[in-house]
C-alpha cells in the first residue's frame, strides 16, 4: 500500500496498514508529522496555554501573577514542541513502526502507481499492489478581496509559527483558527480587530458558545466588528489596511486571513482516477473513493470531518480496510462496525481551546430539529461546587439536546474555562447511545465541574 501525505492522518493509516500485514511506504514532500503537529493543532495550544494559565490565576486570591507574559519565553516553547520544525523524530517513529518512507512530491500517474518527483533527482515510479490511500488534507481558503494578492497577509502557518509578537493584527474570519489566534496574540500584548461575517464567532456552534466569547474578548480588549465584509485590503507604512463594506478603515502591523479551508488535492495527479484537482474526495464508510476501487482517502481532504482525531480515527479504518481485504478477509460494513467510520455522521466531538473552551460533539439543537428529530433542548449554567472552587466568578454554560423518541443525547456543548475534559464523557454518551435514565446513575464526582450532568439530568426532568 501508499499512503500519499505524512501528517497524522497518514501516519495513522500506515501503522495500521503494516499492523495488518502490508507492506506500506508513506509520502510527504513537506514534514513528516503534518500540519497539525508543525503549523496547527500543537503549536497554536503552545500559544493559547500561557495567556490561559495567567488568566486562571487571576480568577483566584492569593496567586502571584505579572501584569502580561513575557513573549520570549512563549514562543521558545512553542519552538520546542514543534521541534524548530525538525520531523526527524517522526521520521524515525515511521521507521521503527516498519513503515517505508519517501520525501518527495507525490502524484498520481496510473491505477495504483505514484510517481515521486525531487528537486535535481530523477522521478522514482512506486506501484502498490492493494491499495493508495490520500492523505493530504486541507490549505487555507483565501477570499476574493480587492487588492488582498497585493500584500503580504498571513495565514495559518504564518500566525502560529511567527517569530515575534506583532503590535496590532487584524484578523479576517471567525472561526476556530480566528478566535484562538486572536486571543493567543492578544493575551500576548498585539492589539486586535477581529471581523466577523456575521453577529457572533463560531456560527456554526449554539447560538450562546458565540455570546460568552464575544464577553471573553472585550474583557481582553479585543475589537469586534460584527456583520462585516470586507471589500479591500492595502499595504500601508506600518503594516497592512482593510476596508470594510461600511467604509471603515481598519489597519494593522499583520493581517491574518482565517476564512476556511479547502482539500489539498490540486496536484496529486485526481485527473488519473477520472476526478477533477482541487475536489473533495467523496468516500464510503470505509476510506474507499466513490467509483474508484483502488483508492481510498482519510481525513481533511473528504470533507467529512476536517478536525485531526476525526482523521485519524478515519485513519485507522481505512488501514484495517485496506490490510484486511488484501488478506481476502470480508469486511464488516454495519454501522459502528471495526470496518466502518459511523462515528463521522453522528459523534463527531472538537473542542476550540479559547478562553472559555468550548467543548461540543453530536448535533446542535437546529441541526437536529432540521433533521426531523423529536428533541427536548435542556440549558443550565455550570454552577457546581467545583466551579466555584475553580475560580471566583466562573461563567459557564451547558446544552443537552436529547432525542425524545429515542430517550438518548444526539449533542452536547459546553462552554466554560477548562471544560474541554468533560467533553469525552459527552461522546461517549452520544456514540453509545446512553439511554438518560442509565446516564442517571453514571455519578459525578464531587466536588468537581462534571457534577454539571447531574444539574442537566435534573433539568431534563429525572
């Protein structure tokens, strides 16, 4: 087998490629570890922790804390985890999981068969004998905005990896790269402008998740413009200008573009399979690509679920998929079955590590209704013992949205500082499908934040 693309969701479908037997090569022309252990997932939670952990003692008497952070530190840490952008340990962990590796740009050029191209090499030709499995994942979605190809704008890479702390930022987008980013170097010392297309932050989450961080963000000093577009963008002396469609002029040190991502298939040779570069994969349960036997796909680039665990849980899949029909096993395509990524439709958990967190898995209350299901919407603060405890004047919010025919949660948000933890627990129930009234007598401890499922059952009506 070929896995092309050697990120997490690669890795993952490699490993369990050769633990079922196969021999597997994996392919990446950049870093061996991927965006999310580089330039995402690791290093913007290596920006966000500090300005957290400062923000934390505060809520509390007694803690000796300093009036800001200092940067210096910060990003020498961030430097660590992301090992100065070394994959040299990834590396050797491919090897020493028995997975061949090969850096170079990989393209499809036949049925089953890569073509690797080197800068100064000659193109090395690979043909797998079951299998190749795309891996790619996704790269920023810029907008159409007049002037923007003009300046040097970041995007996600650029504000994770950047290597001082800008005086001001605008930051283009609301989403989870927009508000952690924003956050993250606001509690660093820039300035912010955050705009938004819409009325609050994370749409797509409960209308109250985009309420108590747009509260967060004023207490740290951000600017919001809400409702907003932009319709030009400017170099200036100091930085970067944008102009929004009211007229208003807001300007910057550094503009960070954060306004989605599309799959990372425009050169990796889809034409060969009969489908168009730059398109999303469309796969089956199994990782395999619709109409096209032989290649399957994990991760950002089916637009399934484009968060990294989903990935590689979708991973995992599609290399026992893979390993077993080679070994002319039959696969098990029931949902929730070993062979099949159910878990994509229903339970999908993510959490966005600002500050509050915001901890959500399953199916918003408007989704479900649009859905057709029979739900009961059950809202209360998160007011335990252990909040209180947590921190003076702790705000927080939970949402149950239960199924009424089926007595079982099909969502679950939380919203509060550190409730990224209870967030398992809420999948478990979802993906399980926990009947409520078993749920009952799955005790809270005390004194701890979780006893806020005890507050939702009671507010359910047990």
């Amino acid at each position: 087998m070929i896995v092309i693309g050697a990120g997490p969701v690669g890795e993952n479908a490699a490993d369990r490629a050769v633990r079922g037997g196969l021999r597997t090569l994996l392919v990446d022309r950049e870093l061996f570890g991927g965006e999310c252990s580089f330039w995402a997932c690791i290093p913007s939670k290596a920006l966000l922790r500090p300005g957290h952990a400062l923000a934390a003692a505060r809520r509390l008497p007694g803690v000796p804390v300093g009036e800001r952070l200092d940067p210096g530190p910060v990003l020498a840490r961030r430097d660590e985890f992301i090992h100065n952008l070394d994959d040299t340990s990834q590396v050797d962990w491919a090897k020493g999981a028995g997975i061949e590796v090969a850096r170079g740009h990989a393209r499809l050029t036949g049925e089953r068969e890569v073509t690797i191209s080197r800068v100064g090499e000659p193109d090395t030709v690979v043909t797998a004998n079951h299998a190749v499995i795309v891996c790619t994942g996704s790269v920023p979605r810029a907008p159409r905005i007049d002037g923007l190809d003009q300046v040097p704008y970041w995007g996600s890479r650029e504000a994770t990896n950047a290597k001082q702390v800008p005086s001001s930022m605008v930051v283009l987008g609301g989403g989870v790269v927009g508000v952690e980013m924003a956050q993250a170097w606001s509690r660093l010392g820039a300035r912010i402008d955050l705009v938004l297309s819409g009325s609050r932050p994370l749409p797509r989450f409960e209308p109250f998740v985009g309420e108590l961080l747009l509260a967060a963000f004023a207490e740290d000093g951000i600017t919001v413009h809400r409702d907003a577009s932009a319709v030009a963008a400017a170099g200036t002396d100091d930085g970067v200008s944008l102009t929004l469609s009211d007229g208003s002029v807001l300007s910057g040190e550094r503009l960070l573009v954060a306004t989605g991502r599309r799959p990372n298939t425009d050169d990796i040779g889809l034409e060969v399979a009969g489908l168009s570069p730059g398109s999303t994969l469309a796969v089956d349960d199994s990782g395999q690509v619709e109409g096209v036997p032989w290649l399957y796909a994990a991760g950002d680039v089916t637009g399934r679920a484009p968060l990294t665990h989903q990935g590689k849980y979708a991973a995992r899949i599609t290399g026992d998929v893979v390993a077993a029909r080679a070994r002319g096993e039959s696969v098990d395509l029931s949902p929730w079955s070993r062979h099949q990524s159910t878990a994509d439709h229903y339970a999908v958990p993510q959490v966005v590590f600002t500050d509050p967190e915001v901890g959500f898995v399953g199916r918003t209350a408007e989704q479900a209704a649009s859905a057709g299901l029979n739900t009961k919407v059950v809202d209360v603060d998160i007011e335990t013992a252990g909040s209180y405890l947590h921190a003076d004047g702790y705000r927080g919010k939970a949402r149950l949205v239960v199924d009424e025919d089926r007595r079982v949660l099909v969502g679950v948000t939380f919203v509060g500082q550190d409730v990224a933890d209870l967030l398992h627990s809420a999948t478990i129930a979802v993906a399980g499908e926990v009947p409520v009234d078993r749920l009952w007598h799955a005790v809270p401890s005390f004194p701890t934040i979780s006893e806020v499922w005890l507050r939702l059952l009671e507010s359910y009506g047990l």
